[in-house]
C-alpha cells in the first residue's frame, strides 16, 4: 500500500458521493468515484484500489453483482468492501456478507462510523498483505535451505574423502570428557570398518583404529577450545601393509569435524623421489648457474630492436653484394659448365675439377628430393628465383645456397637449357638465426620483468604506460626477523634462501592467476586484478595468502627456527604504470596500495590482516576473526580482521540452518 490510501466510492446518487468523497479527502485519503457498477468495475482494473465503498441498489448491476465480479478474478478479490445500503433488513446484510462483503453500513450513515470503519478496514488489509509477505518469504527459505541440504548432503556423501562430526561430552564441571559420533560419510565408516549407523552415539577414541588415544584426545580438545583447524598424519596397518592417513580436525560448535585422507600414494611417491633428490640437487645447480650467467638486465627495447635491424640490413648488404657463382644445366640435369666462383663456392680448385667430379646436381643437395622440387618449379613458372637450399661442398660440409634459375629457349620456344645463379648464404642465414635467438631472449627478459600483456603493449608503443583499476587487491608479504638473520650468514646464503622462499611464492601467484608487482629485501608484493581484470580477485589473493603462509612452514634457518610471516591486504583502486627508461619497472601507486603495506606492518608473524573492504568481499567464502580497531597513519582508527582459513562444507551448512 502507498502512504496514502485510494479509495472507491460507488453510488449512483451523486449526492451521496460528493458527501463522501468530501468527508474522506478531509481524513486524508486518495477518493474515486464511480457511479455505476460498470464504472466501478472499469476503475478497479485501471488501478486497484485499497478499499470499495459499494453501494447496494443501483441500476443495471447491484452492488451484490459487482462484489462477485471482483470476487471471482485473483487480482481483486483481496480488496476489502464495504457496503452502504438504506436497506437494513437481516437479510441483506447475511447476503453481503456471503458475497464477499467485508463490513455493512446502513443509509443514513454516521460520519464518524464510516471513518472508524473505512480506517479499520485498511488496517486489517495491511495487516493480511503483511502477513501474506511473512508466510511468502518464510516458504521460499525453507525451499532454498531444503534444497541446500540435499546439495551438501549429496557433496558429503560422493565425497572421495572421509568425513565425519564429533560432540564433545562434558562432565558437571563443564570439562570435556569424550566425543561423540554425530554423522559420517560412507568413506569415513569404511575406513574405521562400521556402519555409519553403528557409529553415531559411539566414542570417537574406541573407533578409531591403531591411534594412541590419549594423544588423540588432546588433540581434539585443543581444536574444540582453540577453534584452530589442526591437522595430523597417521600411520596404521591395512591388509599386512601400512597405510598413512592425514586427519584434519576443524570446530564445529561444541564440537569439530574431522577429515580423513588417504595420503599412502603420496608417502610412497615422496619416498620415491627421495632416492633420486641428490640427482635432482645437481641438476638444479646447475641450471642455477647457467641463470646466474644472465647479469645484463634488458637494454632500452627501441636501441635494441634498432641495433638488430642495423645489423640486420649490414649483413644483408655484404650478401646481396658477393660474387655469385654462374652455371648452365641441360635439359636431362647434366652440367654444361660452371664459373670460377661457383667452384670456389663450393669448394672445388676449378671448374674442371667440379666437373668431373659432380654430374648432375641431386649430388650435390643434402634433401635428395629438392631437385625434383626445383624441377617442378620450373616446368611450371620457367623461372624460379631464390630458391634456398643445404648442399655439400667437396669436404662433405653443409652451406646454405640461394639460387636464380631460368629457362633458355630458341626463338620457336624450345627449351635450350637452363642458366642460374648461386650465391652463399650460410652467413646469413647463420645470422638470422642468430637474430631469432636474440630476439626470443630479449622476449624473454622483457616477461621477466613486465606482465605479458604490459610487455606486449611496450613492444607495440614506446609511449608511457600508465593505467587505472577501480577494483584490484593488493598484498604485502613480510618475512619476520629476516634482517637479524642477514647479519647472522654469508651473502651467498642469504641469496639462495631468498631466492628460494621467492621462487615458491611466484609459483603460488603463477597458480592463482595473480600478479607479482616486486620484492623490496625481504618483502614480497603481489596484486589480483589487474591488468586483466576478474570479479574475483579478493578471493584469489586469499589464497595465495593462505597457501604462502602453509608453505613458509617448509623452510628453516641455518639454525633449523621456522620462519614466519606478516601478510596484509587491501581492496580497492590503483594506479599502475612502467617506469624506467634503461631497466624498466612496473609498480602501483594509491591509497589501496599505502593501506595494504601498513595492514602488513601492524599485522602479527604468523597472520593475515585484511581491511573492511577486502573483508566485505570474501566474508561468506572464508573464516575471519575481528581484531578490533587499530591506529592507521593518515587515515586514523580502522577496524581490521584477521583471515583465519576457508569454510569448511559442515561450516556452510551450519550457516544455512541457522
């Protein structure tokens, strides 16, 4: 309904509607009339009224005629109606009521009754139509959580893992005491050899098979009471054989729920390519040192691309202006003679000697099919020009040779014999060879540095680069206490832990999709985003944090301490652009980028600090915990929130229920 109700007065006295359209646009209301019932009936369809004054006596069509008009079509048949009518009899008053009457009013009428009336009517409609809201959306959510059960249900059980939930069972004094079986995948009953209806009700710590208990126990204590997700690997035997299993422990109110992972393939591969790491170690120094050969970073791409087309049109020249060797072919492909030059060319002491050493030329091609190429040619076109073979020179070597062969014929067109030309080209095509390789290693330098579609872009225009992104997120990455550490090892180590910390992050960013912006010492800087834009890049940059921060855990000191990191992040625009004009550099610039290295500054080792915006992003795909408000410099107090994992399905559906 609008602030303002309409209302429809119908009455084939105008009398009587101008009486009661003056008394209730005095209340405040919209007011139509409409003398007749066909009138009345036009004007609800043009627009639907909140309520109907309808009088009962009129001709043509009563008032008991129209109200089971507007009764009979589920568009009107809501509107409350109200019948005025001077006949005051019971029985009329039954048969308004069983045609669909909300309420009667008797001519003459009170002022103060039709208006208490007319206002009560409304009242109760408001209330239906907000009612009839509250049942409509109660029906459509519990359609949307029944079929989200049903899809979480169907995901837990073709799951390839086993999945299983646990209650904790609590003494008088609130302490846990044990856990319970709450539900189980059929992966995860038939790993501990029951039926999954065995299993509800029963303790955890006597079904689950050659584990040490206590430990166990422990453990789950500390996921319930910590609410960290833990994880754990275990062995025990299957079949005569032992078979690893990976346990991963996640609270789920008071309780947790546990995944199970069969990780035997991945043991026995691991102990497999053990055997062969001390090979492997080799093998990486040594393409290590080759990469450590390349220390000149890229030269300006115009000089560059300019020096290789000098050297390029310099060795042309020196080609196309050499001696060439001359030669004359009867039609059978015997040799008539030769020219000096095409002797030396290759390699024979005169043209006598080629002559009686070579007969025709299929001895003198390497591919034993390209005579009858060229004879092809010339049988079609009677001249062939250029055309570029490897043939073998006297000392069995290989050169390259481009010859201009024609057709010499008599003046009645009968074909005489054939005259070309040769000239060597092994240089040149040695050297564009060489130009091949050096332009895909400076292809490859310049994608070293810029992201593909940047380089790409430098390489069609040396004009600035510079673009903006409306939504990208930023990450800073700082490893903690790694200055101390320098100061503690050679520079020699220093390089190749960096180096190898780093290599593992830029794998991460290549696996996601993402970006790497930089590394500044020991400080790592990523973006998703940009420059390709994706509607996902808080998410993809979650990721990575989570997966940087699982595989830090891999690396130790000299001294065998484990390394930490502080990881912030930031949502929002950037500005981004090349830099340089002898080493290029590509980097961010804005608020979004300050925020996000200052979320990583006064961030904890260990945790991932997101800003609102980032968190309004990913809240529902993932697992935060407020750290409250914190000081930020230049934009004051911020509350931020620490990243703590992924949902888990049991978490999601817990969510749904609720």
């Amino acid at each position: 309904m609008t602030d303002k109700p309409d209302i429809l007065i119908v009455d084939d006295q105008p009398d009587n509607l101008r009486l009661l359209s003056n008394i209730l646009s005095q209340q405040g209301y919209k007011v139509r009339k409409a003398l007749n019932g066909a009138l009345a009936i036009a004007a609800v369809e043009a627009a639907l009224p909140d309520v109907i004054l309808l009088d009962i006596t009129m001709p043509d069509m009563s008032g008991y005629e129209v109200c089971q008009h507007l009764k009979a079509s589920v568009s009107t048949q809501s509107i409350p109606i109200i019948f005025l009518s001077a006949l005051d009899d019971a029985t009329d008053k039954v048969k308004a009521f069983q045609v669909g009457g909300a309420d009667y009013i008797t001519k003459p009428f009170q002022t103060e009754e039709v208006v208490a009336r007319l206002a009560l009517q409304i009242t109760l409609q408001q209330q239906r139509l907000r009612l009839q809201d509250e049942i409509n959306h109660h029906q459509q959510t519990v359609e949307i959580l029944r079929q989200s059960r049903a899809m979480l249900s169907s995901v837990l059980n073709s799951s390839i893992d086993g999945v299983a939930a646990f209650q904790a069972v609590r003494d008088d004094q609130g302490d846990i005491i044990d856990f319970q079986w709450v539900v189980a995948n059929p992966v995860a009953a038939s790993w501990v050899g029951k039926s999954r209806d065995a299993l509800i009700g029963q303790s955890a710590l006597d079904e689950l098979p050659n584990v040490n208990t206590h430990e166990l126990f422990d453990w789950f204590v500390e996921v319930v009471e910590t609410g960290r997700s833990l994880d754990r690997e275990f062995c025990h035997h299957r079949q005569g054989h032992p078979a690893w299993f990976q346990l991963v422990a996640t609270k789920l109110g008071d309780g947790f729920s546990l995944t199970f992972r069969d990780i035997t393939p991945i043991k026995t591969m691991v102990a497999q390519l053990e055997s062969t790491n001390h090979e492997l170690e080799l093998r990486n120094q040594q393409l290590q040192e080759r990469i450590d050969v390349c220390d000149i970073i890229l030269s300006e791409r115009l000089e560059a691309e300019s020096a290789l087309r000098q050297v390029e049109e310099r060795y042309r020249s020196i080609f196309e202006h050499s001696i060439e060797g001359i030669y004359q072919l009867a039609p059978n492909r015997h040799y008539l003679g030769v020219n000096p030059a095409f002797a030396q060319i290759l390699g024979y002491d005169s043209p006598e000697d080629f002559m009686e050493s070579v007969i025709s030329p299929e001895q003198l091609y390497v591919q034993p099919k390209r005579q009858a190429e060229l004879s092809a040619y010339m049988q079609r076109y009677d001249s062939v020009p250029d055309f570029e073979s490897q043939v073998y020179r006297r000392d069995r070597s290989v050169i390259w040779v481009s010859e201009n062969i024609w057709a010499v014929r008599d003046t009645e067109g009968v074909l005489r014999y054939y005259e070309g030309m040769i000239t060597n080209v092994t240089d040149r095509k040695e050297a564009e060879r060489e130009l091949r390789v050096q332009r895909l290693r400076s292809e490859r330098l310049l994608l070293n540095i810029l992201p593909q579609r940047i380089a790409e872009r430098l390489k069609r225009s040396p004009r600035t680069i510079a673009d903006s992104f409306t939504d990208v997120t930023v990450l800073f990455a700082d490893l903690v206490n790694f200055t101390q550490l320098a100061s503690r090892i050679s520079p020699q180590e220093l390089v190749d832990l960096l180096n190898q910390i780093f290599s593992t992050f830029d794998s991460l960013v290549e696996k996601y999709g993402l970006e790497k912006v930089k590394t500044v010492g020991d400080e790592y800087m990523a973006v998703s985003g940009m420059p390709s834009p994706r509607p996902d890049h808080a998410g993809a940059i979650a990721e990575l944090a989570l997966d940087m921060q699982e595989a830090i855990r891999q690396f130790k000191t000299p001294d065998g301490d484990p390394f930490q990191l502080r990881i912030g992040m930031n949502t929002g625009p950037v500005v981004a652009g090349v830099i340089g004009t002898k080493k290029f550099s590509y980097d961010l610039w804005g608020d979004t980028v300050n925020v996000a290295s200052r979320m990583e500054s006064r961030g904890e080792p260990g945790r991932i600090q997101v800003t609102p915006k980032t968190y309004e992003f990913i809240k529902h795909q993932y697992v935060f915990e407020s750290r409250g408000e914190i000081f930020i410099k230049g934009i004051g107090q911020m509350p931020t929130y620490w990243l703590i994992g992924r949902r888990s399905p049991d978490m999601l559906e817990q969510l749904l229920e609720k």
